[in-house]
C-alpha cells in the first residue's frame, strides 16, 4: 500500500513559520512599491502604473489577511468548534480573492476606461521615465518575493516526493497559494505596464496604455475568481486528495479484522485536521469488547501510518450484497482517479499495513 506523506504536525509548523516569513517578506514589498508606483503614476499621469499601486495596495491588504489567517486558524477547538478553526485559513482568503477583484481589478478596468476617454495630454516624458524607473525596481522587488514563494513550494514538494506542478494543485496552504497567485499576477502586471508606457512615450498614444489597464484589471479579475474558487470549495466542505482517500481504504481492507470496507467519507478541516468517517463490515465471531478494541487499535493505527490528524469515525454495520457491489465499484473508481494524479516519484510507499 502507498501511504502519502502528508508530514506530521512538527513539519506543519516549520511550514507555518515559513509561510509567515513569505507573508512579510511579500508585505513589505508591496508597501513600499505602492508607494513608488501611486507617486510615480500621479507624476506621470499614467493610468497603468496607478492601476499596478492599486494592484499593490489591494496585495497589502491581503498579506494583513493572510497573517490573520495564520494566527486565528491555530486556536484550539473549543465547544462552539469542536473540529478547531482550520477553516479559518480559507475564509481570510476568500476575503483577499475578494480584494484582488475590487481594489485590484475593479480600479484598474476604471482607469483603462478613463485613459480611452481623456486625450492624453497631462503626461511628460521625465515623468513617464521615472515611471518606467520605478516599474523596473517593482520588477526586481515583485521577482524577489516570487522566488521567495516558489523556493517554499520546491521544498514541500521534495519534502513529500512530488513534483513542482503536482505540489501546486495538491492541499496546499491557502495563504502560500495566494502569495504565489498575487506575485505571479505582479510580476506579469508590471510587464504589461512597462509595455503600456513605452508605447505611449514612443508613439503619444495614450490607447496603449488604456489597454495595458484592461488587461491589467482583467488578469486580476480572473486570478481573484480562481482563488475565490478553490477557497469556496474549501470552505463548503472538500474531500482530501484522491491518493490519501486511497490510502486509507485501502489500510481498512488491509485490517485482518475488517470483512468489507463500505464506504470512506473525508473532509479537509484545515491543513493539519481531517475528519475520516468509515462504514466498516467485521469479520464474523467478535464480541462487542473485541469490536471496541479492534475499532480504537484501527483508528490509532490509521493515525500513525497515514499521518491522519483529527477526528476518525468508524461505523461498524453488516454490510449487504449491495453494499458490497457499491463499495467495489467505488474502490475502482478511487483506484482511477488516484492513479491518474500520482507521478512515480509519489508511487514508493511500503507494501502492506
């Protein structure tokens, strides 16, 4: 049986501190290039680099969110939450997809919008060259912070032997994941509004620049929508990772007790919880102290092998022939869609329970 690495509870808080030195170090460059853009654009009069200082402070804001998120998600459950406040992760950002797509590329639609409108007269060249001054220093700040994030997501994927792309779409942190869309979409950002700028100082067109914003406001709009998108998910109630839903099938069936496995039922609490509800079928001639025994000796199990952290349901029932024939049918179709996304690197795990 391939058992994931899904790493422990130590290695989730050395990611932690790593995730919040990304967060800063990305915090801090988004404050000072907001700055230097809002200044240099309201100099320049150029609707593209305002757009790249509202994308900025629309990052600001939404590194403080990712901050929040790492401290609050750490509470204890408590009655009102018994399964803990993993969740917490998703909400804050959810809230920073929201401020990438109204701070971000609400503003900077408005200021394409406005540049194919004006005439295009307020500009001046040694303002415009200050303008792609600043751009270029925003490149290497954005750059920097990008490689920061990128170096985290390189040494997690090593860490549980997957490759770079297979890391990105696994259960990664929220916050690291948001990091990494806000700088990518920065750097490319900044790009575009080099382009816009040069081609209005070259050719005195200010519709160069209009359409730099626009594309700017829709890179932006799209990468809100995404990140929107896969916190929805997470927050309504997702199942983990086909591999370790897998696993754990397949460590029950192992069980020499356990007769069928009916059905395994996940939900991602957050990125250290799980909770795992199992209807099992045992073998036959256990009495009801046997059955306790065997169901806590499976649930510790299950904790330490797959490195299953939260709460673990077993429902001990009689399986029925259609229970049966559903159960092999959905381990087959588990079976697919857990092979379809393991690379050979993540195929090395120990034969066996």
């Amino acid at each position: 049986m391939s058992a994931p690495q899904d790493g422990g509870a130590t290695g989730q808080r050395a990611d932690d501190s790593t995730t919040k030195v990304t967060v800063f170090v990305a915090l801090a460059a988004n404050l000072v290039i907001a700055v230097a853009k809002a200044v240099g654009g309201a100099l320049a009069h150029s609707p593209a680099l305002l757009s790249e200082a509202a994308h900025s402070v629309a990052d600001s804001l939404n590194e403080v969110f990712l901050l929040a998120s790492l401290k609050r998600s750490k509470r204890k459950p408590d009655a009102d939450h018994p399964f803990g406040y993993g969740k917490e992760r998703y909400f804050w950002s959810l809230l920073a997809a929201v401020g990438i797509f109204v701070m971000g590329g609400c503003f900077s639609f408005f200021q394409g919008i406005e540049a194919l409108r004006s005439t295009g007269t307020g500009e001046t060249r040694g303002g415009y060259a200050a303008g792609l001054a600043v751009l270029g220093v925003a490149l290497v700040a954005e750059g920097t912070s990008l490689a920061k994030a990128l170096l985290q997501v390189r040494g997690q994927a090593r860490r549980e032997g997957r490759g770079m792309l297979r890391q990105l779409r696994a259960g990664m942190d929220p916050a690291l994941r948001t990091v990494l869309a806000e700088d990518s979409t920065a750097c490319l950002g900044v790009v575009l509004a080099i382009v816009g700028m040069g081609l209005h100082m070259a050719t005195g067109k200010v519709v160069y620049e209009a359409w730099a914003s626009l594309l700017i406001g829709g890179l932006l709009v799209y990468v809100a929508y995404r990140l929107g998108a896969e916190a929805r998910g997470q927050l309504i109630g997702e199942a983990v990772d086909p591999q370790l839903r897998h696993a754990i099938r397949e460590f029950l069936e192992w069980q020499p007790e356990v007769d069928t496995v009916t059905t395994v039922l996940t939900m991602r609490l957050g990125l250290e919880d799980t909770l795992v509800a199992a209807r099992i079928d045992l073998v036959a001639g256990l009495d009801s102290e046997e059955v306790e025994e065997v169901s806590e000796r499976i649930k510790e199990a299950m904790r330490e092998k797959l490195q299953v952290q939260g709460q673990i349901f077993l429902d001990i029932t009689e399986a029925s022939a259609a229970d049966r024939l559903r159960a092999r049918r959905e381990r087959q179709a588990l079976e697919r869609a857990a092979h379809a996304g393991t690379e050979p690197a993540e195929r090395n795990g120990t034969a066996g329970p």
